[in-house]
C-alpha cells in the first residue's frame, strides 16, 4: 500500500591514520541527483550529533537533520519534521509514487555516541586504505547516507508506483524515542533498517530488559551488630544467585540464531559511611533476551530466585523494579522484502549473502511490532561506541547499489 499518514560492539584497530582530510565543502556533487555515498557520509560525520540523553550537553540532532533536510528537498522529497522533544528531531522525506505499488520505509538513526574518547578528531572525516574514519562512519551514519543516495537515485530513474520514505530517526542510541514517533503517524508495507551488518542480511536480534533490585537491612551504629541488618552483605546472596541464573540460561535451549539469554549486574550502590550498617543496596541488571522471552517472563524468572532468598537467607528482603525494557526481533525469511533484498545483494556481491542474527538491539523490534515487516542490511567495517571507527567504502558502495535496486524492485 502506499505511505498512510496516520494522523551493539566491536573491537576496532587504533593503527594511526595517515591524516587525508576530508572536509564537507569538497564533496559538492556536480550531479546533484547522483550525488555519491561517500562525500555525502563525510558531510554527516562533521556535524556533531551526540545523543544528549547519552552525554549531557550533547549536541543532538538539529544540525544533522537540518542538513538531511536541505539535501533531500533540493533531491525533491517531501519533509516531515517530527519535534516532540524541542531539539531532537526526526524526518520523514517522501518520494511519492505514482500509485498502486508497495511502500517501503528505510530507516537509520542520525544521533551518535560519545566523541570524548575517541582517537583522533571524530569529527574529521579521513581516508586511508579504502575505508573513512571517523564518528559514526560505521554505527550509523554510512547507513544514512546510502539509504538517502539510493532513495534519490532510485526516484529520479523512476516513476516509482509505491512510495519511498527515508525515517532518519532520533534517539536509537538511548531509547529509541524517534521511531516510536515516527510510527504515531507513518507507516509502510516494509521496512529496512540500515544498521551496519557487514553487508550481511540480519533477520533476528537480542532484546533487553533492565531492572532495579533494592535489597533492605537496618541501620545501625557500627558497634551494634544485634541492631543492624547489613544490605550490601544480604545482596551478595543475590550476586552469587544472579550468576547461578547467568549459569542456567547458558545452558538452556537456544535460538538457532542467537543462542540464549544472558543476564549480568551492571551497576550497584550501598552504603552511606563506614561507620554504620547499610540501611540498602540497590543492583541494576540487564537481561539479554531471544524471541520466546519478553519482560514478563524476565520479571518473573526474577522474582523466583529472589522469592527463593527471601525463604532461605534470613532477614533477606527485596523491592524490584522494572526499567525500560526492548523485545527480541525475528523476521520472516520468506517476507517479500527480505527475498527482494537478498536477491539483489547475490546479484551485486557475487554470492548468496550470509544470513546472520546481532545480539545487540535495534529499531527493528519497533517496527516489527507495527506490523512492518523488516531486515536489517549494512555496511562493513568496525568501531561501533569504539575510539576508532571506520567504514569500508566499497561496502558503502555496493550497500547503495543494492538498496537502489531493493527500492526500485519492491516499489515499482
């Protein structure tokens, strides 16, 4: 149907780089429709776009989106900017079609994380050996600029029938609030999310739920044992119980593709002096789940084991919390976008791509949700949250190739 308007990490490399600077001006196309993926991703990767929910006083998304914007209006798409949040915008630009042909939605997030620890200046793109260097090159911002250079290609060698919508989100990297936005008033009969996945078709990844456990004592003098009830003692049992529990996942049954859940304390804080017993002791955990699992079934496994404490650890009690939390995603295989894209991928690599499942998460899970059937589908290279990050720039070529003629192919 058409657009209805409804109204992750790797380890990277940190050889020093032969410094070949690679600044926005010089990337001028002088066929503004063909304009090419590589000086366009160098244009994104010098704007500062840091999550601020990620980095306080990051710079967020205006600037990105303001630039996206401009490019594909002057390439003829229609603008949505969607502004809940004052300063953490998303777009929807449209290339209507003609009518009567499937809409496809491809999506990518424009926010990046932390530039403090990376090697070097992230915000100076530069080439050395065939790949670009820089913040966001790989996690996301080659995926932004091939989605956008194939959507243009494929509108201008058109007409299309269907519609074509580029999602070019806020906020992936921290809650993913620019998809859920973007769902509130567009939809699509497919989606492909350009997350980088070494060119390989992703059809499944991990979700996570996080949760508050806050273990109670009783505060006293540090003289008075027979008064206090020490918290931070008491959630050592829950430690060891939560790694027992890491255990058993592990050997559980397993998805074909990602294997099982997983489950780890990410953060802790007891105690007020050293003089007094802790009156609490708050852990924070994080439960990677497959598809089968979701946030209930997490909740409980959880107040089992800790039920199980409160019954054999005396004076052992608890107060959980559950936090944000994402469900796994685990596409058709036989979808039509999926057997579209990896028919185009064979034709353009040579080869049958791999099939692949990511542990991380992504905006996939949403989608899938709405009922728009997805797959994720990227480019190579490595560095994703690392100090140094590069994408592989024949990747971003034939990543553009491929989509232009997924696009083309599904819509018309």
């Amino acid at each position: 149907m058409p657009a209805t308007v409804l109204g992750k990490h790797r380890h990277s490399s940190r050889a020093a780089l032969r410094e070949v600077p690679m600044l926005p001006e010089t990337f001028s196309a002088p066929e503004p429709l063909d304009s090419g993926p590589t000086g366009l991703l160098a244009r994104l990767v010098a704007i500062d776009s840091v999550n601020p929910d990620l980095v306080p006083g990051g710079a967020g998304e205006t600037a990105v989106a303001d630039f996206c914007s401009q490019w594909l209006t002057e390439r003829g798409f229609e603008i949505h900017r969607l502004e809940k949040r004052p300063g953490r915008p998303s777009l929807v630009a449209i290339a209507r079609g003609t009518g009567g042909g499937r809409s496809l939605m491809l999506n990518g997030h424009l926010d990046t994380v932390s530039l403090a620890d990376y090697d070097g200046d992230p915000l100076h793109p530069r080439i050395r050996d065939g790949r670009m260097y820089g913040r966001g090159t790989f996690d996301m911002k080659g995926g932004i600029a091939a989605m956008m250079v194939a959507a243009a290609r494929a509108a201008a060698r058109g007409p299309l029938r269907g519609d074509v919508l580029l999602a070019c989100v806020a906020d992936e990297e921290h809650g993913s609030f620019g998809t859920e936005e973007v769902q509130e008033s567009f939809t699509a009969d497919a989606a492909i999310v350009t997350e980088p996945s070494h060119l390989e078709v992703t059809l499944a990844h991990k979700g996570f739920g996080w949760f508050d456990v806050r273990i109670d004592g009783r505060a006293a003098h540090g003289s008075r044992p027979d008064l206090g009830i020490d918290a931070i003692a008491k959630a050592g049992h829950f430690l060891v119980a939560l790694e027992e529990l890491g255990h058993r996942l592990a050997q559980g049954p397993a998805h074909p593709l990602l294997g099982t859940g997983t489950v780890h304390a990410s953060v802790i804080h007891g105690g007020e002096e050293a003089s007094t017993y802790p009156a609490q002791c708050r852990v924070t955990l994080e439960r990677r789940t497959v598809p089968g699992e979701n946030a209930d079934s997490v909740e409980r496994e959880l107040t089992a084991v800790l039920d199980h404490l409160t019954a054999t650890v005396p004076d052992f009690h608890y107060h959980l919390t559950r936090g944000l939390h994402r469900a796994p995603f685990e596409a058709d295989p036989e979808a039509a976008i999926v057997r579209t894209l990896t028919r185009h991928a064979e034709q353009f690599l040579g080869r049958p791509p791999a099939v692949r499942a990511e542990p991380f998460w992504t905006d996939c899970a949403l989608l899938d949700r709405a009922g728009i059937p997805c797959l994720l589908f990227g480019v190579d290279g490595e560095g994703a949250h690392a100090a140094t990050e590069y994408v592989d720039l024949a990747s971003l070529d034939r990543l553009t190739d491929i989509l232009t003629a997924t696009i083309t192919d599904f819509c018309s």
